[in-house]
C-alpha cells in the first residue's frame, strides 16, 4: 500500500479524552501534524485541518457498554475508515483495564476487525515511554518508581470500576471476546525469520498480541505494523505504543521528518482544575497543589448528582471559586481524594453525570473569570466534561516531556470564550506531585 503526501498516515478513536490527547501528543511532537475532534465534524470544521496527517475523534467507549459500542462505535470507526488513512487505531489505555460490561476492549475489537474486511486486527499494549511493558503477553507498569504487573499495581488493581486481576492479556481479552489471539514474544522479536513468523500468525489469528519491553522491540514492532497493513487500511487496538512505534518505521523510511519545536505559551496568573479522579496520583498532585496555593474545594457527589439540589451545590460551589480567582488564586475543584467507596458505587449513568455537572462548573468558570488555562483530571471526567465546554477540536500546544500523555492542547470552538482556550486533560495515574503547578507555570523542566 503506497503512501500518497496528502492523505492521512493514521485515523483513531480514543475510548477516552485522556488517551485521546497523548495519541495528539505522541503524534505531533514527533513531526506528525495531528488534530482531535470531540465529535464526527461537519465538512467546514474538518477542512480546516485538510493537510493533516492524524485525524483522531474522542469518545466515551472506556465507560461504556457494549450495547452502547455497537450503536455508537461502529459509526465512529466507519467515518475514521472513510479518511482514506493506512491505518485504523482504536486507542486504549496504557493499563488496558476493561471488563466484559464496562469498557469491553474484546467488543471493540470485534467491532474494528469487521469493518476491516475481518483482516487479523493487531493489539499492541506496551510503551516504554510511559513504563508501561507488555514481557509473554503479560502487561507490567510502574507505580512511584517501581514497576509492577498489573494484577499487582497498587492503583490498577484496585481501580474503582474496571479493575485489573489478571496481567496475561489474551486471558484478558478472553472474558470479553472469543476472538482467537496469537502472540508474538519478546523472543520472536529478535530472530531473523520475524517477518515469516508474523505472516504465518496473521493466517492463523484473529488478533495477534505484540510484546513491546523496549524501544529496540518496538521499533521491530513499528515495522511489523506498517509492513503487513492491507491496501484497504488495517486496524489496530492498543495504547499509544502503537503511535510511538509506528514513529520509529515512518522516520527510518523517511515518511515524517525532524521533530518540530514548540513555543512555550509561559506563566499565567490563575488556572482552574476540575477533577473527577479517584487516583492516589492525582490525591497527591490535588494535595500539592493546595500546598501550592491552589484553593481546593471538595466537591459533595451525592448533592451534584441529585437533580432536586444539584442547581444550589453548583451556585454554591461557584461563588467560593469565583470568590478565590477573584482574589487571584487558582482553584481546584475535586471529587475525592484517592480510591473512594462512594464512587465505587455509582452507577454508569450517574459517573457520566457527575462528568457533566464538572464541566458545566468549569464552562461557568472559564466564562465568568476569562481564564486562558484550565486542566481536566481523570478519564471518564474529561470525556463527559468536555461536552459542556463547546470544543470541536484540539491540536496540540506544548508536549510535556516529563509527563508524556498529557499536553497542553490548544482548543478550537465556534464560542470566543473557548476558541484559543489552552486546555491539558490528565488521566488519573499521570504527573509527577507538581503537575497542576507545571501547568500554570508551563514548565517543562
């Protein structure tokens, strides 16, 4: 399959905000001009991103359920074909946590690899670049400096909706779907018949895992992707390893050219942070952040979530943040401080609408106050959040190395308020203590 200059390298569909943007990331500050829209644009918003090469559309699949998948995904994935790009990723996680009613990678996958002419679907997991390692299909991650399997994480194994107690990820995929995967190891990885090795598997596979324990292995696996995509496009399933290895084979054939360099947009006086996460991490960067000077309010789930007093938590929440950013202070507002039974216990339906009551209060308070910077934290948050704040698209405007995954975007609306709005979405096991810091400042450091 022959790469013409204009059309699109990649489509992709991020089950979540979050793992939306550090695709935008991976992409575009590799030399890939990249752009996100938050839903299937009109033909006047897409033109305006005509000549680029990475075309990804945001949903909400990693809080859903299958039911929901096949109403809404196979629509999605069927526009992302129609791009004409050579290749077709539906974005995971780096944790890939999922379960059979909630967030079922297996039916995606499915979903993909029909609309692909059931051609093999390639799932690749790994991405060393966030210490995230997939060793004999077993995914691995680290935790504060020490990596674990996942079935062993301090956080994944605990998460509160889709926790991970299994770490061989074809056993994984097996709840979820009766698809038949193939494995290529590490060990395959380095012998000199790989390319016989992956066509023989394709034939035989439905799917075929990659391990990814390094960068060396990746790039091998950058090549296997490219090299055995079909004429009509193939699809993929996994994290953003997928991007960073297809990187490594478009710069070895010459296809992207040198990293660009990205201005640094400097400080600002005042930022918002709305966070829905339930995260040790993100506990500890809310926590630094008050230390910081941020003022924090913590938010009461059940009153937000009640329709009869929903209205009166949100005035009330609104006036002490205006009362603080007024004042000059940034703000962050949260729902829970860490892993919180109460969350545990909501219902699909009733996560999705606290997403939404954060980002109706973020929506009044970009409004209101005129900020330039905001941060969304957690997953589910910033998929349902981003709806109340009238942005089409996002491209990315300062990548952070330190905490790759979750860039600064620039955002594009139709409304002035959010046209140029510098936004950062920040999954909940991402950023060092000081991220919201970072932020404000834009420092890379």
């Amino acid at each position: 399959m022959s790469v013409t200059p204009d059309a699109p390298l990649i489509s992709y569909y991020g089950d979540d905000l979050t793992g939306s943007t550090d695709v935008l990331e991976a992409l575009s500050s590799q030399g890939v001009p990249a752009v996100l829209f938050t839903q299937i644009p009109d033909d006047a918003q897409l033109a305006r991103f005509a000549d680029y090469r990475a075309i990804g559309l945001a949903g909400t699949s990693r809080s859903e359920s299958p039911a929901w998948m096949r109403q809404h995904l196979a629509p999605a994935l069927t526009w992302l074909r129609a791009r004409g790009a050579s290749l077709c990723h539906y974005k995971t996680c780096s944790t890939f946590d999922s379960a059979p009613e909630v967030g079922n990678i297996g039916c995606a996958l499915e979903i993909g690899r029909e609309l692909h002419d059931r051609h093999c679907a390639s799932i690749v997991v790994g991405v060393p670049q966030m210490k995230r390692y997939t060793a004999f299909g077993h995914l691995f991650a680290a935790a504060r400096g020490e990596v674990y399997r996942i079935d062993r994480h301090p956080v994944m194994s605990r998460h509160p909706v889709t926790p991970m107690d299994e770490a061989d990820l074809r056993r994984h995929l097996a709840r979820q779907t009766s698809l038949d995967i193939g494995l290529v190891d590490v060990i395959a990885l380095g012998m000199s018949d790989i390319d016989a090795r992956v066509d023989t598997q394709r034939q035989q596979h439905d799917a075929l895992l990659f391990d990814v324990l390094d960068e060396t292995g990746q790039a091998s696996v950058g090549r296997q992707l490219w090299r055995t995509r079909p004429s009509t496009g193939s699809f993929i399933v996994g994290s953003s390893g997928v991007e960073y290895a297809l990187l490594a084979e478009w710069r070895r054939q010459g296809i992207i050219g040198k990293a660009p360099r990205f201005s640094n947009p400097g400080p600002v006086e005042r930022i918002a942070v709305v966070s829905g996460s339930c995260s040790e991490t993100t506990a500890r960067q809310i926590r630094q952040a008050q230390a910081d000077g941020f003022h924090g309010i913590k938010l009461d789930v059940e009153s937000l979530t009640d329709e009869t007093v929903a209205s009166a938590e949100r005035d009330a929440v609104l006036a002490e943040a205006f009362t603080a950013l007024q004042a000059g202070r940034s703000v962050v507002l949260y729902t829970a401080l860490g892993p919180d039974s109460h969350h545990e216990a909501l219902s699909s339906t009733t996560r999705h609408q606290l997403g939404q009551q954060l980002g109706y209060l973020m929506r009044e308070i970009v409004r209101r106050e005129r900020l330039t910077r905001v941060v969304v934290a957690g997953g589910d948050t910033s998929s349902h959040a981003i709806r109340q704040l009238d942005i089409q698209a996002l491209t990315t405007r300062l990548p952070l190395p330190e905490t790759p995954g979750s860039p600064l975007c620039t955002a594009y609306s139709d409304d002035p308020a959010f046209d140029g709005l510098e936004i950062a979405f920040k999954g909940g096991q991402i950023g060092g203590d000081s991220y919201f810091d970072k932020i404000r400042k834009a420092d890379i450091a």
